[in-house]
C-alpha cells in the first residue's frame, strides 16, 4: 500500500526574542512565575512586516532543501494557521506565489492548536491516494499579533513561527512496520467554545479581536483529550503505547 512519508523538515522562528524579564516589564508577571507554571523562558516576535506567509516560506524553504526536492516539484500546499495575512485568499496561495510554485492544490486549514496535525491528515488523503506527488504542510502563526498585553494569563504562552514538512508517497506492508503517517485520530468539541477564543471576526464585529482563555478549563480538557487521542491514534496505527519512543504534545 502507499503510505504518505515524511522526507523533509524545516522550521523558522523571528529574530525578535521577548523574555520572561522583557514581560515583567510592562505586565504583572515574573520570570519565576512563568516558569513555574509553563516552563517557557522566551518566545520568538514577528518583525511589524513578517506575515505568516513569511514564516512559512522560511520552513518550507527548510524543508524542501532538506528533502532534496525544488519548489517545481510542489503540486499541494497546505497551511495550518488562525493568524492569516489576509483575508483571503489563502496563506498557502501566497506561500505558492513567493516559493514559486507551479499552480497546484493549495489551500489552508484552520484547526489552531491542532492545526497541523488536520493538516497532516488531509494531505494524507491526497498523497496516500495518488493524487500529490510532493505536498507541503506547513504550521505558521503569528499568535503575538491577537495578544492582550495586559492579561498574562495569556500572553506570557503564545509565540511566533512556523514549522513545515514535505511529504511524499512511499510504498508499505500495511503494518506498523512500515514508514510514514500510519494512524490519527482527530476531534473537537464545539461546546468547549467559551474556555478559548478571539473576542473578534469577519462576520461578527469586524475586528482581529485578543485571545481570551480560561486556562486552568483548558488545561484540565487538553490533558484527559490529548491522552485519550493519543490512545485512539495509536489503536488506529496498530502501535502499542509501551512501542511508542516520542509523544510531542502541543507545548503549552
């Protein structure tokens, strides 16, 4: 069977760093108390004329070099983002515009937190079926840009950057032996909606709007969630837990 393998990564982040002590500064915060509860020392800060589209060209360049493929090659680009440059159309068109891309699928996702990995899996239905040759699926956000400066419940988590990976068609036995994307599982749950947000939107007030989170609701959601999908996508892969090396759960 043909599985979707990953054979390039790449990552960028801003030149701009804002310290903890750069935080304390202007909000009612420490180095000791973000550190404590978060365990980030320091998160990266587009430049005023970085777009996401930047960030993401920057990973994507990354990722392809380290795939040994050229910008030709890319017949899918997938974007995982909630901080898009515009409106429309699509980070993933600009990304395609500024890589030099021929016109291909590209288009982006807007899942947030998990993002990335809806992205993964849908472009998993293109590559593992025949229909890219070579995909793009990049994570790019400039989170800093929905930040509430005053609220440090918040703005001490989020950051800047993007991440990106070409994938590409490879041929498997069907098991777990087998290289490449083996198993997800996906979910959301709309009713959750009020523990994290942006108080703003095209069709509602017409504003960009902060991000608003009650964390400790978020925190004690994620943990049992991201466990029982990590159950679920290891059952789906046919992997036993004791057989997995690496869980990389979303940082904060």
């Amino acid at each position: 069977m043909i599985r979707s393998v990953v054979t390039g990564v790449g990552g960028y982040l801003p030149e701009e760093i804002l310290t903890n002590a750069d935080l304390a500064r202007f909000v009612d915060t420490s180095d000791e108390w973000i550190r404590e509860r978060t365990g980030i020392r320091q998160r990266h800060r587009a430049a005023p004329d970085q777009a996401a589209s930047d960030l993401a060209v920057e990973a994507a360049r990354k990722a392809l070099e380290a795939a040994g493929r050229s910008a030709a090659e890319v017949d899918l680009i997938i974007v995982a983002t909630t901080t898009p440059d515009l409106t429309f159309p699509a980070v993933a068109t600009i990304v395609q515009r500024k890589l030099g891309c021929p016109v291909g699928v590209a288009f982006d996702v807007q899942a947030v937190c998990s993002g990335f990995v809806y992205a993964l899996s849908t472009a998993d239905g293109f590559v593992a079926r025949g229909r890219s040759k070579c995909a793009l699926v990049i994570g790019a956000e400039t989170m800093t840009r929905l930040m509430d400066w005053s609220d440090r419940g918040t703005c001490v988590l989020f950051g800047d950057g993007a991440g990106a990976v070409v994938i590409e068609p490879g041929e498997g036995r069907g098991d777990a032996s087998d290289r490449g994307l083996l198993g997800f599982a996906l979910r959301a749950d709309g009713t959750k909606q009020d523990l994290l947000y942006v108080d703003g939107g095209v069709s509602t007030n017409g504003q960009i709007g902060h991000l608003r989170m009650q964390g400790n609701q978020v925190f004690k959601h994620a943990v049992i969630n991201i466990s029982e999908a990590v159950t679920a996508a290891a059952e789906d892969a046919g992997v036993g837990i004791p057989d997995v090396d690496w869980f990389i759960p979303h940082q904060a």
